[in-house]
C-alpha cells in the first residue's frame, strides 16, 4: 500500500510505517502548489496529512477517486469535510490525547504572558528600553481565584481546567455541546449557559472543535458583554474569533487583553496591527510542538495507515461509522 506524507514527520511514524511494509513517498519540495499536492494524492493509496494548507472537499474527493484512506497528523479536523468522506467510506484518522498536555501548556502560558504583559516587557527589554522601576508602568494582574471560563470542555480543555485549579484555585465554568460529568465532579466545574460563560469569565479560553458554524462566534457582541478586566485566549482555531473585532475590543478596553496561538489567515502577516498591542500575545501555531507530542501525533497517525492497511479499524478515528460499510 502507498502511503503519500507530504511533509517529514518524527522517525518513529516513518520507522512504524516502514517496518508494516508501507511503501511511503514524500514530495519533492514541501511547499506543493495545490496542484502539484492534488498530483501525488492522485497517484497514491492511502495519506498521511501534516498540516492544514489544502482542504479534503468534495473537488478533492472528486478528483482523487483512489483514495482509501486519510490519517491526519492532527487532533482537529476542521480541513476535511467528513460528510463527503463518509459518502465514499473513507476513514479519517485523527490523533487525540497525545497532544493534550502540550495544547493546554500553551493556553496556560498565554493566560499567563498576558496577564503579566511577558510579550510587551521582552520588547521593551529588546529595544534597550529597560527603564527604571516604575510603581505604576505595566502592571499585570494576578491569576488567584479568578473564573477560568472555557469553551469546550474536552481532553484539552480539561487539560487547562485542571492546571488553572491547581496552580490558582480558579473556579471553572464551562459551555460544551454536553455537560462534562468528570470536570464537575473532579474539578468543581459548573455547566453555564453560552451568554453566562462570556459574562462572567476572567480568563475566556476556548477549546473547541471548529465546525463552520463557529464562525467569528467571538464577535464584537460577544466582547461588548465581556469584563473589561478579561483575558481571552484562543489555542484552538483562529476561525473561532472575529480579527477586526477582537482588534477593537482590545484597543477600545471593551476587554484586558488576548493570547492566540492560532490566526485567521496562518501565518498572521507581520505587519498585522494586532502585533503592535501591548496587551496581546501571539504565538505561531505551536500548541502541540513539543517533542513528546509530535512523537505521540506520530505514532497514532502511522497506526491508524497500519491498522487500515491490515483491513483493522483505525484506533483513532473521527467517522467509524464507514466501517459498517466496508467488507473487510
Ligand atoms: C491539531 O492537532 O489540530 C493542532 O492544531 C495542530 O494542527
């Protein structure tokens, strides 16, 4: 079986998929023009997915009919469309949990570089610009006994809960499509409504799965009945809030401040006035960018291409339900 990676992943996948006798083929260049990425998904069996440049839509589907199978170096899936998949029975491989721990690291660091301005004081520091003790310059505020608010309460937004708790005693609150019965027994979280979760969160963090109806969900309306007091950070998608608006929330002190690890477009252009805020952190995409992690994504993606390839179900996968279909 032929397996298309379009970028080099750790060697412990590459070494997996080898050894399970996966013939692999790794392009060229790994910066592929659709159509040269679209030519070598045409030309094989199986993909092994890094990153999210090119969309798995109903024209790609369409155009690679050969196609049996896509393992995706990724927990989300917001760049493939399932439903399209699902009509052609093709499995989608994911890869949750490995990532957890990393993705909410970052949240956790970004809650904390904007609450005490770490982004703004190391430019300041950069630019010979130390200046002398100030008594009222920049002051952060402190994180003890604040309301965590997240948006979307899974393995990483537990992740999070978990750490602000820990390290804070922050109370949790939370908006998930369902009540997560181990966060309030463990973690003392409490279920709140969508309106009640922007009102009433110190920290706003969200951690949701991105579907198209969360477009721009974070919006000028949605940061008009935040607490100007509020921090909001994004680790999830940057589909998820809305630029402009977020912009003018923070420059109008409709709220305190912002850390994102993910933009809409990526990369964020560098001239992007968002950049120029003292109250925001930015950070390129780098929730799962540890070696324990990428090691972990790793070695679920070339399981579930192994577990396909033996006619097994993949571990990790995001519509099983193909596998009624398939006569294995
Ligand atoms: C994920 O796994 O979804 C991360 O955002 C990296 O793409």
């Amino acid at each position: 079986m032929k397996v298309f990676i379009n970028k080099r992943i750790p060697e412990v996948g590459i070494n997996m998929l080898q050894e399970a006798g996966l013939q692999i083929v790794f392009p060229e260049s790994e910066n592929l023009t659709y159509e040269e990425w679209l030519k070598y998904c045409q030309n094989t069996d199986v993909i092994l997915n890094v990153g999210g440049d090119f969309k798995y839509d109903k024209v790609f589907f369409d155009s690679c009919p050969t196609i049996k199978a896509i393992a995706l170096y990724s927990v989300g899936f917001d760049h493939v469309d399932v439903k399209e998949a699902n009509v052609r029975n093709i499995p989608i491989g994911n890869t949750p949990d490995v990532l957890s721990r990393a993705t909410s690291d970052v949240a956790f660091l970004l809650m904390q570089s904007v609450a005490r301005r770490a982004s703004y004081n190391f430019q300041k520091v950069k630019e010979g610009n130390w200046g002398a003790f100030d008594p009222l310059h920049a002051l952060g505020q402190e994180l003890y006994g604040k309301t965590l608010g997240v948006f979307g309460l899974g393995r990483i937004g537990f992740q999070m809960a978990e750490k602000c708790k820990k390290a804070f005693d922050m109370e949790i609150i939370y908006n998930n499509r369902h009540r997560n019965e181990e966060a309030e027994r463990e973690l003392d979280a409490t279920y709140v409504t969508f309106d009640e979760l922007i009102r009433n969160s110190d920290i706003l963090s969200v951690h949701a799965n991105y579907t198209p109806e969360h477009k721009d969900l974070f919006n000028q309306s949605v940061f008009e009945k935040m607490n100007s007091d509020a921090i909001f950070i994004n680790t999830a998608r940057g589909g998820f809030h809305q630029e402009q608006d977020l912009y003018h929330a923070l420059t109008e002190g409709k709220i305190w401040g912002a850390g994102l690890d993910v933009t809409n477009p990526e990369p964020m252009s560098a001239d992007n006035p968002i950049l120029e805020l003292s109250n925001v952190c930015v950070l390129p995409h780098i929730g799962s960018a540890t070696v324990e992690a990428r090691n972990g994504m790793a070695r679920l993606a070339a399981g579930n291409l192994i577990a396909f390839s033996k006619g097994e179900v993949m571990p990790n996968c995001v519509n099983p339900d193909v596998y009624s279909h398939h006569s294995s």
